[in-house]
C-alpha cells in the first residue's frame, strides 16, 4: 500500500502494485501536493511548498521508502507487512 498522511495522520491509503495508476491531490486550501502512482512507483510530482524537496526525490517502491514534505506537513510511504527478501535485518560485527 502506498500510505499517505497529512500531520502524521493517514489521509490516504492506495493499494499498490506494478498496475496501480492513480493520482491523488492533497489540498487542504492553503497547501497542496499531486502524488501520483504508476508503474510501480509512487512520486510527488507538483506541490506549492517552497524547497521542492518532495518533489526533487526520487520515487519511492520499497517497503519502508517515504517521501517528506515539511513544509506542508505531508509524507508518502510505501507499506508492506510482508517482509522483502535480500534485505538485512541487522548488523553484525
């Protein structure tokens, strides 16, 4: 699922996969995002906020990515509980 939240608060939730096509405006009539979903991958594509820093990252498509707009207190996160292979689960030494 692709989980959207707005103050920490999910606003949002889509399912995901390789043939997801939606696109999702979060306005809350002073700031707005346009996140869209296609191709497997989740991404901010237009927002108001000043940095562009949501909209400068790279899209998301793992369990645990997220897209973070401070400004606009918005965050987008890929969310799974199936847990992915080839990843570590912890660091030895």
């Amino acid at each position: 699922e692709v989980l959207i939240k707005h103050e920490g608060v999910v606003i949002k939730t889509i399912p995901f996969d390789e043939t997801t096509d939606e696109t999702f405006t979060f306005n809350d009539g002073e700031h707005y995002n346009l996140i869209v979903i296609k191709d497997g991958k989740a991404f901010v594509q237009e927002a108001d906020c000043r940095d562009q820093i949501c909209v400068k990252t790279n899209p998301i498509a793992l369990n645990g990515e997220i897209i973070v707009c401070l400004p606009n207190k918005i965050t987008v996160e890929v969310f799974s509980e199936e847990k992915q292979d080839g990843g570590l689960d912890s660091i030895a030494d």
